[in-house]
C-alpha cells in the first residue's frame, strides 16, 4: 500500500495466461501494472465503471467502441462506464499502468 518505486522493475505475478500483474486496492479505486505478453489479445468487453491508464513500456492496440488506436510508452487511454472496449498486442510485450473504480 502507498508507493511503487518503479514500475518498469516491479515483481508481477502470473494473473491470466499471457497477463502478469500487481495491483493495489482501496476504498474506491483499484490500480494495476499489467505486462501483457506478444501476440495476446482481448476482443472486447465492458463494465460498469470507468477506467484509465497509462503505456508504460512496449506498444498495444486498442479500440473503445468504434476508435481504435495504436499507443506507445507515455501514450494514455480512458474508458466510460459501460462501454465495449479491448487490446491487442504485437510482437513484444506491453506494459500498462491501469486505474479503475473498484467493482461493487
């Protein structure tokens, strides 16, 4: 709880298959560095909150509806409540710094 020294050399875990993460949990916000592997890909989905975020490292695809953009380190993404979004990545990994309001 409190501070990450660095993001590009924290200690992920294995999250989903291809995923690596460590996330901190408050009241109301979750925030979570993810390092996701080549060549994986998520073809959309949605939730009841908002989400944002920052790439940290690599390059990923995504799309929110019908936008879709290619974004690269210090590129930054957000994401309404309710709509369908997703990712791809290419040929190196994508490492992603995610807040989002906390599930009820």
């Amino acid at each position: 709880m409190g501070f990450w020294n660095n993001i590009c050399r924290l200690n992920l875990q294995d999250f989903r298959p291809g995923i690596r993460s460590v996330a901190e949990f408050g009241d109301r916000l979750v925030m979570a560095c993810m390092e996701i592997g080549p060549g994986k890909e998520d073809a959309g989905h949605q939730h009841p909150f908002e989400q944002c975020g920052v790439v940290v490292a690599g390059r990923i695809e995504m799309f929110i509806v019908d936008e879709r953009r290619v974004l690269e380190a210090m590129e930054t993404y957000f994401i309404p409540a309710g709509v369908i979004h997703g990712w791809k990545t290419f040929d190196m990994p994508a490492r992603i710094l995610d807040v989002s309001a906390k599930p009820n």
